[in-house]
C-alpha cells in the first residue's frame, strides 16, 4: 500500500535504500544526514520507524535523495565505458580531466552512474549558483557541515578531500563556469593536485572557451587550461550499441532500425523509441 504522496514508495523500502546507500558510499547515517539535508531527528525517526512522526513529504525528499544519481536501464555503450575510465584515470592518476559532449549523447547519465561509488562526490553546477553557494553543495557533499567565508570554506573542503583515499569530484555542466568560479577552482585544485582527482564535464564549447579565453590572456584561464591534464570527448552510439537497445525496447524491424541508425546522440534515440512506444499504444 502506497503512501497519499503520489510515487512515496513502501516505508521499509526507503530506510532500505538508506541502508544501502550508506554502503555503497561508505559513509555513516550521520553523513547521510549532512549529505541529505535532514535532521538528526527525522534520521532517528526513519532508524527506529516512527512512521507518524515522518510527513509523505519528507519521506519522498529521503527517496529521491537516495536515487538522485541511480541510473535505470544503464546500456553499456562505448561513451559509458570511456567515461568510466576516465573517471577512474582521474582518480588514479589524480588527474584533472575535462569530459565533453554534446547534449543528450548521455554525458551526464554516465557521471551521475560513476557517482554512486565510494569518495565521489557530483555537484552539478548551474549560473543562478554564486562561488559560495558552490562551495555550500561541495562540502554538503563531503558531509562537512561548514559555513564561513570562501577562503575558510575552500581550505575545509581541501583538508576533508586530502583525507580521503583517491577521491573524485565530478563538476557537471563545468561549460558554465564563469570566471570566477574558474578562478576559486584552481585554487581548490592546486590545494588538492596530489591527492584528488576531477571530472569536469560540459559542452564542447566549454574546451573552446577555455581555448579562446586563454589565448585572449583573460585572468586565470590560461593556468587553468594547463592543469587540465586531457580532454576526452563522447564518440556517439555504434551501429551495433542501436541494435542492442532496439532489441531490448521490442522493435526488431530492420528497416526500422536502419533509420534509427541516423541517431549518434543517445537521447534522440531513447526519445524516437519512446514516441513510437506511445504512438503503438494509441493505435
């Protein structure tokens, strides 16, 4: 039986997929309420199953939280599996790695999957964000409840990052960056350079930008653009990646397929194939 909340799953599946996320992450249920955004009193209600003092509301915020990075139907395409191997050679390697592809060629669904793993941490960067607000979602991410000025807050975020055995931060839509973010990253960078690796993930134009401004000797750039140790770049779908996700989605009419092999950018596909799925359904 479903709470009144429209998609609140079971109760005991989500203090479940707490548990579970608790796991994969390796982190404690403190950390996950640093991380989440909860109470320490909502937490305690959710471990001891006091149903009623929960709101579906505040349920359904823990449920999406655990699955805000969770990947279904996840196909194993040349661009997922290069990206994963970017992200591990940036862990590895503590390398700095600028991730770029087109929109809907499944950039952000292959980070977001790499995410879910151990002293990873996503923040997905948007231009209503100021310096500040940024550094707030990286330490949340870190489970450090900390706010002061940004020089504090940088150094926080270095030390908890340095701590940790080979971490990750994955910045998506890093095309947005405006300078200065670009500058308040590179000194976070240099604090963490043999310890922590990154992902910055964008549009091409984010690698031309970069290139444009640096050549243009505008402040920051340039440094900037050297610590970027290289520049991975989505291939696109394969014939033989179509054919596997039409197989799995029904449709097994070669000629159709055919057509579909147009597609290199996995969300125009998956979008084709789900308009033809509602379009079978009205007929």
């Amino acid at each position: 039986m479903k709470n009144s909340i429209t998609n609140v799953p079971e109760k005991a599946e989500i203090k479940k997929a707490v548990n579970e996320y608790c796991k994969d992450r390796g982190i404690s249920k403190a950390e996950f309420a640093v991380k989440s955004g909860i109470s320490d009193a909502t937490l305690s209600n959710l471990e001891a199953e006091r149903w009623e003092k929960l709101s579906d509301s505040m349920l359904l915020r823990i449920w999406n939280f655990c699955n805000r990075n969770s990947v279904d139907n996840l196909f194993s395409t040349t661009d997922l599996v290069s990206a994963f191997k970017a992200c591990e050679k940036a862990r590895k390697y503590h390398f700095m790695i600028g991730l770029i592809a087109d929109t809907g060629m499944g950039k952000t669904t292959a980070i977001s999957a790499y995410s879910r793993r151990k002293n990873v941490f996503y923040v997905c960067y948007d231009k209503t964000m100021n310096p500040r607000q940024f550094f707030l979602a990286l330490l949340r991410e870190l489970a450090y409840p900390f706010e002061s000025n940004l020089n504090e807050m940088i150094n926080r975020a270095a030390d908890e990052l340095n701590k940790l055995e080979n971490p990750l931060i994955i910045i998506d839509e890093a095309g947005k960056l405006n300078q200065t973010m670009i500058l308040y990253l590179h000194v976070l960078r240099d604090k963490v350079a043999s310890n922590c690796g990154f992902i910055l993930a964008g549009m091409p134009y984010f690698k031309d930008n970069m290139v444009k401004f640096a050549a243009k000797e505008k402040e920051g750039y340039a440094e900037f653009l050297r610590r970027i140790n290289l520049w991975h770049k989505f291939v696109g779908l394969q014939p033989k990646e179509i054919d596997e996700i039409c197989r799995v989605n029904g449709i097994d009419n070669p000629e159709r397929i055919k057509e579909l092999k147009r597609n290199k950018r996995f969300g125009d596909l998956m979008n084709e194939i789900y308009l033809e799925k509602v379009m079978r359904e009205e007929i």
